[in-house]
C-alpha cells in the first residue's frame, strides 16, 4: 500500500501540496522572525505562551466533525475559536508556527485511526497553516488583540480574521478535491461553508467569550468545557439532521429518474443518482446480458457516464469506504450496484440503509425495463409476424394490399403503376416428387431473387402458395401512354429470365419456370385487390397461351369489380357534400353577348380516384337503382344556385341533364315541383335537357312525364341534337324549348360540308318552329363566327367560359348582363314558357 498516498494523487495535487507547504512554512517562519517585545510584568514566558497558542490549534483539530460533500469528506473544526483565543493570548506572528505544530500534532495522532495518506496530512496542515496566516494579517491590520482589553473594535478585527480563515480554509479545501476529480471549484467550497456557517458563528461566539472570562478572571474557564461539549453536540445533531434530510430528499429525487423504461437510460440515472445522493467518487451499475455476457456502467464525480461489456465482476474488495449490493428481483438476478464513497471514511448506518433501498429500487426499475423489453421485442416480433411471410420473410398478403393501396393513395391520380402476379409451375410436382421441405427451399430461392430484383419503388409480397408478387410504381411515362406497359412486359421477362437460371433443390438441379401476369392501370382508378384481380385473370391466360408472360385484357374480363366498386362509393359521395360538385357553364347569346342559361354540370371529386367526370360514372349510374337519389341531389344543388342567383337579382335559367330512365319515373314531376318550391325557384328557370332517345321511346309514361314537366311550367331542351336516327322529325311529338348543336358538328363544321349542312339545317328548323338554337363546344372565334352567320342565337364552350364553380358564376354572369347591349332573349321566340 503507497502509505504516503502520491501514486493515487494526481500531479495537480501534489503540485498544490507542495505550493502550501511552502507557504506555510514561510508563514510560520517569517511570524517567528519579527521581534516582539512582551510586557517585563508578563506572567507567563514565551515559551509558555507559544505552547498554549500549539494546544490551543491542536484541541480545535480534534474536536472536528465530517461530513461527505461532493467528492470528498470535508472536516470542520473550532479553528476560528481557536485563532480568536490565541490572538488574544500569544504575538499575532508566533501564530501561524503554532498553528503549524499544533495542527501536526493533532492530525497526526488521528491519523492513526483515519489512516490518511500522508499526503492529505501535508495539505491539511499546511492548509490550516496558510488560513491562520492570512486571519493574522488582516486581524492585525484592523487591530492588536494581544492582552489587549476587548473593546467593539478589537470585536470585529478578530470576526474579520476568524471570516478570512474560514474563507481561506474552505476555498484551498475546494480546490484541492476540484483538482484531484477534475470537477469545478464551486460545489465544494459552497458545501464547506454551508455546513461550517452555525458553527462559524458559535466558534466567534466561544473565542470572544473565552476573551472576556480571561480578562474577568481566568478561574471562569474551568465552567466552559461543559457548555462546549453541549455546543459541540448541537452542531453534530444539526449536521446529522440536515445529511438525513438532504439524503432522503435526494434519494427521493433519485429514485424518481429511476422510473423509465428503457435500460441504459435506467442504468445511467442509477449511476448520475448515485454519485449525487451518495456523494460518490465512483459509482458503477453492472447488468446480466445474454450469454453469459455483463455491461457496466460507470460514472465519476465528473458526471462522466461511460458503458462497456464486460466479464462478470469479480468480488468486491473489502475497502472501509466502499458499497456492494446484488440486484435481485425475488430470485432473479439482475445485476449489482457498487460505489465508492468520497474519502476513507466507513459508511455510517443511515449510508447504509439508503444504499440499500437505493439498490432494491435499482433492481425493480431495471426489472421492469428489462419486462419492457421483452414485451416490445414480442410485440415487435408478432407485429412483424402479422405482415410477413414466415417462410420467404416477404410481406403477406394482407400487408401488400394495405401498403399498396397506401403507396397508390401517395401518387398523383392517373400515374401508372404496374402489378407483376407470379405463379411458380409445377411447383405441385416439386413437392410430390421431393417433399415439402424442397418446394419449401424453392419458394425461398425463388425469393431470394426476386429480392435482388426489387428496385426503389417496388414493392414485393409473397400472396400464398407458390405465388407472388411485384408491385412497381416508378414506371416511365410518355405522351402516348404505351411507355408504361412496354417497361412492365420488360422487367416481368427479366424476372423469368433471372428465376430460369438452373439451381439445386434438394440435390436435383432444376430451373424455376414462371408464369406472369402483367396490369397497367393509372393511381386512383382502382385499388390493389382489383389489380390482383386482373393480373390473376393475365396470369392464367399466360398458363393457358402457353407463354411466360400475358398483359391483361379487359375485353375477357367478364367480372370487373370497377362498376361495383364505384356504385358503393357513390352512395358514400351522396351522403356527403364535399365530393359531387357543380361546374357551371354559361351560354352566351351571339348578338348581344348576355347569357341566356347556365347549364350544370357534375363533377366528382373522388377520395381516392381524384377529379372524375360525368364521363367516367354516369353510365353506371344510370343502369343501377342509385338514379333516382344521384338526380334528386343534382337537381337541389342545382336549384340551390339558382335561387341565390334570384337574391343578386339576376334572373339566369340553369339547366340539368335528365337521364331518359328518370323519365320513366311518374313520381318525377311531383318531386321536380316540390324542390322549385322548396328553393323558392319559378319553374321556368329550371331546363331540363333530355337526349333524342328519349323522345323516340313509344312508352306512354315518357310521354304523361314530359307532359306533367311542361304543365308545371319547366321547360325542356334537347341535347346532342342531331346524333340520333331521326333529328329532325322528333321535334313535332312534344313540344321543347331548346335545342343544342352537338359539340362534334361544331368543331368539324370548318372542314366538313356536311357537318356544316346539319347546323344550317338545324338553326333554319329551330327558327321555322320558334326554337332557340345554342351551338355546343364552341372553342376558336372563327366557330363563333360561323355560327352568327348561319343564325345560331347562342353558344357556349371554351371559346367563352370554362365550367367554374358555383362561387364565381355570379360574378361572371352579372358582368356579362351588364355589358350586354340588349336584354336576354327568352327560350322561345314568341315569349311562351
């Protein structure tokens, strides 16, 4: 063992004893240099005097009282008591030599049970030495208090003296621990004067007292050890008390940071807790892993965490002022807790017993944490179980239609995708021939390499059996739109290719024969179960061709699920008012430019499909029992325009397409009138625009229907006018109000004699039977022109307006009533409605 202690002390250190050595013996030897004359009367000699002045140092060394502050034990004794006696009774610069014998002596027979290196003694000495140094100097600046009478003045230089020693002490104290720990100089320091500060103040009570007895007579002394055993008592009960207080508290606070659930962070509070609460030099954690294998966790009084694996501790050493406990969770071992307390001092009973609730709940936390563990790592495992294959590791098949339908949820709609459906051949044969176990192989070296297949943004699943699949959604995209499929037919003959190549298989070599489906659809148009649908429809059309791989074709596909699919979500749009929405477009009369209707048209904005026209759900929902709810919400979306139209005082009709099986509905008419009524909309500001279908139909209800709707005052237009097998001979049978120009005559009326005869001959009957013709589609102002020439009245296309929704049509139609340079013309020329 290194008794003088310099192999455990850092060089700082030492270089710090060394440095107050010196000062201390300078002190004490230039004190003794400067001559002092004592009174020819004085009782006592010198030699008596100094040696008082040693006992006097030595005796307030010995009554001390410890206490662990951070990173080291701290002592306080009755030094300032004992510098305020001696200044009173010996020279001022004999003091700092007593101080130094005094302080020597003390220590040295205490050490005898401390056991201190002798390095600690040096400093400890020489820093006592160095303090009553400094309290000399300033003491004899303010005043000589030696034999002299105690006056208020004398008072304060010693309270000034006996204020700078304790200062000195604490601060030389402070650095000393700071240098040996690498810590900072202010927590010591602060924690010596903290618990010093009652006892500063009685030690400069008793030295003034012990003062003013021996001046009244020195005979008072022989009464004063007993109330100074009391006073000694209250500060140690005092200190006692506020160390069990500050640890309680502490532990309490530590014990808290405990409560986590994860195990370093567990760990890590455990060993930050225990440098605190303890006040430790070095504390470390160490936790049973698997395998036979610990970690540790260790922390110094530098707040430094630090984790390693590690071999099982061995037993700790016996050192008086070290801490070991095992942490047991009933009989389960979870790991051991050890700290080093600062200094040589064995830990006291209340150390004790807070180390070892401090450990037990140490070993709950970290039991919990490693509960918690366990628990997530199952969870993690049965989630990861939930979505992947546990044969091939790839996800299943309810994990490739959520995350498909969610990567199709991401892209824009209408952006190709492509599903690659695989289906191993003869794979029933694999396992009849070899076993289960080498079809099992071959399922996982068929996915093996479709693995090393995938590219960013595919996504790869195995389906069940001996099929998979490959969903890609970075595919190429061009203005012809045939990119997407010729990259998808590309990569799906790479994968037969690559599975082709010969393997071994329960020692037979063979070559993986596939075949593949191929669909290229557009994001939102369908979901990834109708993808899989038709690629399982490809998939065997390429098992029955007799090829690798098919693409999909719907002209074979005789249970597409489209239909359904957008019926069911139709319901859903119908009982919302977000998703169907108006786009209105208003006609414009040639001549004068007002608008003469507004015609209404639905647009669907999907959740998942995006923007949908008429033309991509109309035709379903008119052969599907929907009809009916789909017309009645148009038509009071419709109606609800129109009368908000009335309150900005423009009187616009609006016209609504009607399907020609709404007009096999005699309730129609009733609930046309009751939504006018509702909306508070005249009839004839309502037009219904019905097709030339609908007036060749020889059923008797079409005709009571029509009839009912031009009683109740509605008037009826006839759309795509001139597309049916008897345009012109229709008009007589029930009588309109309206008719429009289909929009394909109009655009090739320029460049087609024929076209342009048909919306001659059209305009010239409308006019013959009172009839207001609008031109449809109307997109260059060479058609508009055309159009005025032939006698068309009013048109409508892109030419003038888009469709815009309903909260700018207002504006729009109020500008163009403004500018108009006569008023609207009504919908027949002889002002009937």
């Amino acid at each position: 063992m290194d008794r003088l202690g310099l192999r455990d002390t850092p060089a700082r250190v030492r270089l710090l004893v060394g440095a107050l050595l010196v000062v201390a013996l300078t002190a004490a030897i230039a004190g003794c240099a400067v001559p002092v004359r004592l009174a020819p009367d004085d009782p006592l000699p010198p030699l008596a005097r100094f040696g008082i002045a040693v006992a006097v140092f030595g005796t307030a060394q010995f009554a001390r009282l410890r206490f662990r502050a951070t990173a080291g034990m701290v002592s306080i004794t009755w030094g300032e008591a004992a510098l305020i006696v001696s200044l009173y009774l010996a020279p001022a610069g004999w003091l700092p030599a007593a101080a130094l014998v005094g302080t020597a002596l003390a220590w040295g027979l205490l050490s005898l049970t401390d056991r201190r290196p002798v390095v600690d003694l040096v400093r400890i000495v020489a820093t006592v030495t160095a303090a009553t140094g400094l309290g000399v100097v300033v003491t004899s600046a303010l005043g000589q208090p030696f034999l002299a009478p105690p006056t208020p003045a004398l008072a304060l230089a010693l309270l000034a003296g006996a204020s700078t020693y304790l200062l000195t002490g604490a601060a030389l104290g402070g650095l000393a621990l700071a240098l040996r720990h690498g810590i900072t100089v202010a927590p010591p320091v602060l924690a010596a004067l903290r618990g010093k500060l009652l006892m500063f103040v009685g030690n400069v009570v008793v030295g003034l007292l012990v003062i003013a007895l021996i001046r009244l007579d020195p005979r008072w002394l022989l009464l004063l050890p007993p109330p100074c055993w009391l006073l000694q008592q209250t500060y140690r009960h005092r200190l006692r008390a506020e160390e069990e207080r500050r640890t309680w508290r502490t532990f309490a606070e530590t014990t808290g940071t405990l409560n986590q659930l994860d195990e370093r962070a567990v760990a890590t509070a455990a060993v930050t807790g225990a440098l605190t609460l303890f006040r430790a030099e070095l504390v470390d954690v160490y936790l049973v892993g698997d395998g036979g294998r610990w970690r540790r966790y260790r922390g110094d009084v530098g707040g430094r965490v630090a984790q390693r694996q590690c071999t099982p501790p061995e037993p700790a050493p016996a050192t008086g002022n070290g801490l070991t406990r095992t942490l047991t969770v009933g009989a389960t071992r979870v790991g051991e807790l050890r700290i080093r307390l600062a200094g040589s001092t064995a830990p006291n009973d209340s150390e004790q017993d807070a180390f070892t609730a401090f450990a037990d709940a140490l070993a709950a936390a970290l039991h919990d944490a490693a509960t918690h563990r366990e628990l997530r790592r199952v969870a993690e495992r049965s989630s990861y179980d939930a979505v992947h294959d546990a044969l091939t590791g790839l996800v299943n098949r309810a994990a490739l239609l959520s995350r498909g339908d969610e990567a199709l949820r991401q892209l824009s709609h209408g952006h190709p995708v492509a599903l690659l459906l695989l289906d191993v051949n003869h794979f029933k044969e694999v396992n009849d021939t070899l076993g289960h176990n080498a079809g099992d192989h071959l399922l996982q070296l068929t996915a093996s390499r479709l693995g090393s297949l995938v590219r960013p943004g595919d996504l790869l699943g195995r389906l069940g059996g001996d099929e998979f699949a490959l969903l890609t959604t970075a595919l190429p995209v061009v203005d012809n739109g045939s990119a997407p499929m010729t990259y998808a037919l590309r990569r799906a003959r790479e994968i037969v290719e690559r599975l082709a190549a010969p393997t071994e298989v329960s020692g037979v070599r063979m070559s993986t024969e596939v075949s593949v489906g191929v669909v290229v659809a557009g994001a939102g148009t369908a979901d990834l179960a109708e993808l899989l649908r038709r690629a399982d429809i490809a998939m065997y059309q390429a098992k029955k061709g007799g090829g690798s791989v098919a693409s999909y074709d719907n002209s074979r596909d005789a249970g597409s699920t489209d239909q359904l699919t957008l019926l069911a979500e139709l319901r859903e749009a119908l009982a919302v008012e977000d998703q169907l929405q108006l786009a209105l477009q208003p006609a414009v009369d040639l001549a004068t430019g007002a608008p003469t209707g507004v015609e209404a048209l639905v647009r669907w904005l999907h959740p998942r499909r995006g923007l949908l026209t008429p033309a991509d759900f109309i035709g379903p929902v008119e052969h599907s029992e929907q009809l009916g709810a789909f017309t009645r919400y148009v038509l009071d979306k419709a109606l609800a325009v129109a009368a908000g139209w009335a309150r900005d005082g423009l009187d616009v009709p609006i016209s609504v397409n009607i399907s020609a099986r709404s007009l096999l509905d005699p309730r129609l008419p009733a609930e046309i009138a009751e939504a006018l009524r509702r909306h508070d909309v005249p009839p004839r500001r309502l037009v219904l625009e019905i097709t030339e279908t609908v007036m060749m139909s020889e059923l008797e209800v079409v005709d009571e229907v029509l009839g009912a709707l031009r009683a109740l005052g509605v008037q009826i237009a006839v759309d795509d006018f001139g597309t049916g097998f008897s345009s012109l001979t229709f008009l007589t049978r029930v009588p309109v109000d309206e008719v429009k120009v289909d929009r394909s005559f109009v655009i090739r009326m320029a460049d087609s004699p024929e076209a342009a005869a048909i919306v001659r001959t059209t305009v010239g009957l409308a006019h013959e039977l009172g009839l207001r013709v609008v031109a449809e589609g109307v997109e260059t102002a060479e058609q508009r022109i055309a159009l005025a020439e032939l006698g068309c009245t009013a048109a409508q296309g892109y030419h003038f307006f888009k469709p815009m929704p309903a909260d700018k049509i207002s504006a729009v139609l109020g500008s163009l009533l403004d500018s108009a340079t006569a008023n609207v013309f009504p919908l027949r020329a002889d002002g009937a409605s």
